[in-house]
C-alpha cells in the first residue's frame, strides 16, 4: 500500500470578494441550501424537486419550454450537451463568433463531427442580425449558434429576431447564456432561441457545477429522433429513433430528458447538492423579480463604467453592446496588470480578471454579478483600484472614481 | 415577459437513511466543507486547494500517479472521460461484462468510435483475470475496459494481473470503481491499471457530481499525443500532439490535465463547491485509514449478507466475489418488491434499492456505503425489513437477521 500523504487543514479559505468575470462569490442562502442531505434519486421528494426546478428555470430563461432543466457539469457541460444533441456529423453549423467563447462554440461543433461556417466582428464589437441572416441564407445551417455575452470581450451580442432567421433557413437556433444568466434579460421564447444554456457561477450567484439548460418542443423533437436506449437499462416500450445516434452517453440530451422526464429512466446518478443549489439560486433570483435584478446588474455596469473613467482609464469595447455585469477597461501604457492584480488581491482581498489571447495583458475585466452586483462591492472595488494605481505610480485623481459611480448608479 | 412561477419553499429533505446501492447520506463535514465561499479559479488559494486534492486522491487511489485529480462532472462522467481520451476512433476495446456497467462502457465506447470486443460472464458472476488474458491475446486491443465493482449484480470483478495482460498485448488498462471507491481496496498500483475513475456518492460519503480520476504517465503519455489547444486561448508555445484530437472538448483530459497542471491552460470553470466536497472525502477516509475503512465496509457487508441469511431470504449472486458494500437479495416468491420499498420508506424512512434489466423486480440491494456502513445503521435496516415483510404477510422469524447481523459484525 502507498504511503498516505498528509491529510492538509480543513478547508478555510480567505473571504475574498470576486469582481472578475466570474466565477462570483455565491449567495449564501445557495450555499446553506446545498448543505441539506440527500435523497435517493428516485425518491418522490427528489423528483419533486427535480419538478421544482424545473418550473423555477422557467422563470429565469423565460420561457414555457416543457424541457427545462439541468445538465450535470459546468456551464462548458451544457453548452456540449446542446451541441453533440443538435449536431449530426456532417451538419453545417454557423457560429457566430465575435470573442473566445464563439471560437469555443466552433471548437466544440468540430469535435463533434459537424461542419462550421462563421460570421464575425471584432474583439470588442458583436455581429449585426442582418449579418447573421445573410450568412443564414448563404450557407443553410442546420444549427445557428451564438453567445450572448462573451465575457472575453465583455460584449453583449443582440439576439432579437434570431428565431426568425432560423426558422427561416430551418435552423434550430443555440444560445449560450452562460455570463448573462440572471443578469440580463435572456428572453428566450421573445429571441425564439431553440435551445439556451447557462451556469450558475455567474449572474446566477451559485457555484460552477450545474449547467441549466432549455429546449423547445421542435428541438426535442430532433434531439429525440436521435433516442437510443442503453442496454442494461433497455425495455420492450422504448423507441429508438430513426436518427444518427449522439456521440456521447453522457450529453445525450435525448437521454437525460427521460430522465428528468416522466420515463424517469435511470441515467447518471443526479448531482443532488448541486441541484439543491441550482433550485436556490433560481428562488432567489424569482423573488428578487427579473426587472429588479435586471436593473441592479445594469446599475452596477454603469457605476463601474462611470467609475473607470472618472479614474482617467479608457473603457473598452463598444458602448451600445456592453454586458452590463463585467466591463473591459484598458491597461493604461506603463502600467504591469498583473502587479495590480496581485496588490489587489494581496492589500484588499479583491479579485479583478485578466483576459485572454488577443487582449491578454491588454484589459482587465471588472465583474459584478449575482450576489456581487451591490453598491457596496462597486465602490469598494473602485476605491481599492484607485490606490492601487498610485500605489504603482499612476496618477489618479483622489476619490474621482468613487464620487462617479455613486451618482451614476442611480 | 412570462408568468413568474411560485418560488415553492426552502430545501427541506426528510431525514432518510439512504441503504440502497447509491448515492448515499453525505457525511456532515462534507456538506460542511462545501459551505465555504468561493475563489477565483487561479487564486492561490484555489490552485492550493487543487494541489491538495490531487495530493490527497494519490492516496485514495493507492497510486504514485502524478495526473491524479478530478472531472466536474457524475461519476459517468469521469468513465466517459477516460474512455474518449483514451480510444481513438476505430480502435479495439476489449469490455469485461458481467452486469449493466459493463454494458454501459460498451455503449460509451461504441458512441466515441470504437470498436468493441467482450468477455463475459453471467449477471452474479465475475470473469477470470485468465479469460480476461486469453480474450486480449486473441483481439489485441488497444484498451482493456472493465468495472470493479457491478452494483447492477453486487459483484466485486478481481484485478489481480490486470497491468499485466494490458502491457503484454500492449494495451491500455481502464477500470471503473464507481461502486468500490472508499469502501474496497482500489490498488490503482497493485493491479497495474492506467486509467481509474470514480465518484462521490457512493463508498467515499459525498454527493454525486464530481469524478475523480488518476491517470498512469505512459497513459497521460498517450492523451497528450491527442493534445490540441482552444483557438481562443492559444499561444506560440503550446504543442500539438501528433494523434487525433480528441472528440470532447469537455471530456478532452489533455487539456483538463493542462489546467489542472503547472501550465493552468483555462479550460472550464472548476467546480469549487464540489472540490471542496471531494476533498474533505478523501481528507476523511485518509484520517479513517484505508485499512479501517475497507474492514469497516467488510463488517457491514458481513453483516448484511448474515442478517438476511437468517431471516430465511436467499443472497444473490457468488460469494467468492462478492462486494462488501452492497448486497442483493432475492424478493421472495409472493411478494411485491415495490410495496416492501415503500414500505420501507413511508414506515422507517429507510430506502433499498431496486435493480436493473434481468434482474429488474427479482432483487433488491442494500448498500452499506460511506457514512452509512455502521453498525446501527445496519441493524436497524434489517430490523425494519423484517418488520415491512411480516407486514406484507411474509413471516420471518423475529429478532434473528438483527441477531446474526450483530453476531457477525465483529
């Protein structure tokens, strides 16, 4: 037998405040709900809870989609899900990619055996709707697939009428919310998007763990053409369908749909913390009221906007596309980002993201989500970046940046 | 915008002792441990955190294994994982079936592109390690997939020699231990095996939703010869491997290795909540001593198997071969499995389990895994399934599974 290491300390981590692109503090009543003991998975308390969460998703999506519900995994898990389900091999996809999580989409379509075509903006900008329909009509997707939020660019991409386009080409059409759940409006029965995903770890307030998704009824009719039924579960009534069977066991959403689905076919074994979790985070997020919550996260991306620049710092990226839970701000010339990161982190106990390939180095991102999105936390930070910059050697206005966002938050 | 539907209440599950083949109660400091707040995903507490975790799985796993950590995601996660990272398409898999795992790794390696041999044995039966060697000298595949623990049929496949028989026909050796990890001994380095998965929710007391995983270098040799890097986050000095790209990129271990490694290459968003989870498991069972921990499962398993042998119902399966933390048990003719569980439930709020396919409404499992392999527990299960039994007119002499049990406890 090996030697068995040390144990280690219990857990105790430092009480940081998260203002990066997430993953956020979570809201401790999601925290304390997940210390609840488990059920069986099939017991009728835990498919009622399943039920529960269920009809809560439906608020937070927006929608009547029957299929609503929780893919086991991160927000990544759930957009995979989506994509091996609706992507036969050989299928066209158009991604629309105007960051690093619509490269990420193309990643992902080409794994699973699918063909891409892209339309494209810049870092910073999103792509237009009558770009994506004249790319639509070019290349007759099976599959549309775009972000909403790219936290990479901090850019909101707009959706409206992207059903339309779909429909019109006989595309189904995939968003993923992972950055913008439960901060912004993801309407999307009003976008007529097929299928949404998203995470907990962001707007939602929760922990990364659970990816919530949604499905309309045109696309679970695809993704159940494509049903195929284990064979140590199989039974005599379950169909199989006349479609190509999904590359994957695990993310066969056919699969997890009977599951959570009157069938209640055994599939994994539901990851019952996390969906006592996930359940919370979308109580919360009801009772606090989609408009109010919406307006917080709004509030917050304007006070951090308005913050940066009283500072004399350049935001980035396009003002009429701004996620309004994480900003983009530029790294001023002279400046090491990664020591004011760190000086942060190390006198004030605040994290701010750094950024990724073409901005790496370039920006910072400055979040504020979920449980995050509080007056208190934007100051704080805002005030802490302040003498951080001086700290480092770069003139700040005293107090310009804090006075700002206190009035534009409104 | 539509109809916000009700918030429905706080969490609130029954207090129910979990006897069934998994998942299982958590132990309180688990749940405890996962209350603690989040960190941003390369704070240095939270690579720490990591490094800890990989630490203490070596342990868990009995290996030197340095890629030693976890997939966010089921346990059926963590065997998809391992088997699309380690079958490229069209390769030879050889499956060790004797239940319905078996089964299931036939299908995740049939859905990924490989091609499957198997070697057999009946449900209730294991296979011998000299099958197992004659099956791999005849098909030479390039990976031997088997499960230790079946809880479809409770029996424990032995994996004596198995490193062995992979190395002489220059295979790859993967082996599930959903079922047996933290309750049985899991020699990942006495037996030679490359790739091992498993899962909270069973033997190890935690909640379903993280898998850890350890992998052999010559192994991880192997994936990185899979190796390809996101577009989003690419850079001059990252290699691609010659072999081909794994068709996951969620499952793709190459890069879930270089975000776990000293690279921290950003994949997804590390699942904190359930890492905080996973490590006070292995922190628990380590404390406990492997030793102490299998003897304790071994005693309730003992027990269980004396207890319902006395009350006059007949154990399933062999008993050579038998796991210790599971047990199935024929319902006896004239009585309705279905009405004895609910009884079961709704009288002591104790739940058994049913089974899967051939055995489907012919045996019931009682597990004694984790938190739950004690004596009490033990006790009081059988207690009540004799009183449930008489209940539903099957007469069963009274007081003698409790008696056998405690007699055979040790």
């Amino acid at each position: 037998m090996c030697p068995v290491p040390d144990v280690f300390g219990e857990i105790d981590p430092p009480q940081r405040l998260l203002m990066g692109p997430g993953p956020v503090n979570a809201h401790p009543r999601v925290l304390r709900a997940m210390s609840a003991d488990l059920l069986g998975q099939f017991d009728p308390e835990m498919t009622g809870y399943m039920n529960e969460t269920m009809a809560l998703y439906r608020g937070v999506f927006m929608t009547g989609n029957r299929w609503t519900f929780l893919v086991d995994g991160t927000a990544r898990a759930g957009i995979e899900a989506a994509l091996v389900s609706l992507v036969e091999p050989g299928a066209t996809v158009l991604v629309v990619r105007a960051g690093r999580f619509g490269l990420l989409l193309q990643e992902i379509v080409e794994r699973v055996g699918g063909r891409v075509e892209t339309v494209d903006a810049e870092w910073g900008q999103v792509v237009s709707m009558e770009a994506i329909a004249e790319a639509a009509r070019r290349v007759r997707p099976a599959v549309i697939a775009c972000v909403h939020g790219d936290t990479s660019t901090t850019m909101a991409q707009p959706l409206d009428g992207l059903g339309a386009v779909a429909r019109e080409v006989g595309a189904l059409a995939y968003v993923d919310a992972t950055a913008t759940i439960g901060g912004m409006a993801v309407d999307t029965d009003g976008w007529g998007a097929d299928v949404v995903t998203g995470g907990l770890q962001k707007c939602l307030g929760g922990p990364s763990g659970s990816a919530p998704i949604t499905i309309s009824d045109r696309a679970a009719d695809f993704i159940f053409s494509r049903r195929h039924v284990e064979k140590g579960i199989a039974t005599d009534d379950l169909d199989e369908g006349p479609g190509r069977r999904i590359g994957s066991n695990y993310f066969d959403l056919a699969m997890v749909m009977d599951y959570w689905g009157e069938k209640r076919l055994n599939h994994h074994t539901e990851a019952t913390t996390m969906l006592y979790g996930a359940r919370e985070c979308a109580r919360i997020m009801l009772e606090e009221g989609l408009e109010t919550r919406f307006a917080r996260h709004a509030s917050a991306g304007r006070a951090i906007t308005a913050g940066l620049r009283a500072m004399g710092l350049v935001v980035f990226g396009d003002d009429a596309c701004r996620m309004t839970n994480v900003t983009g701000v530029w790294i001023p010339e002279g400046v090491n980002g990664e020591a004011i990161r760190r000086r942060m982190r190390e006198d004030f106990e605040i994290e701010i993201g750094t950024a990724f390939g073409p901005l790496a180095g370039r920006i910072w991102r400055i979040g504020a989500m979920g449980y995050n999105a509080r007056k208190h936390k934007v100051l704080i930070t805002l005030g802490a970046l302040e003498a951080v910059l001086r700290a480092e050697g770069f003139a700040v206005p005293a107090g310009a940046g804090v006075d700002a966002a206190l009035e534009a938050w409104g």
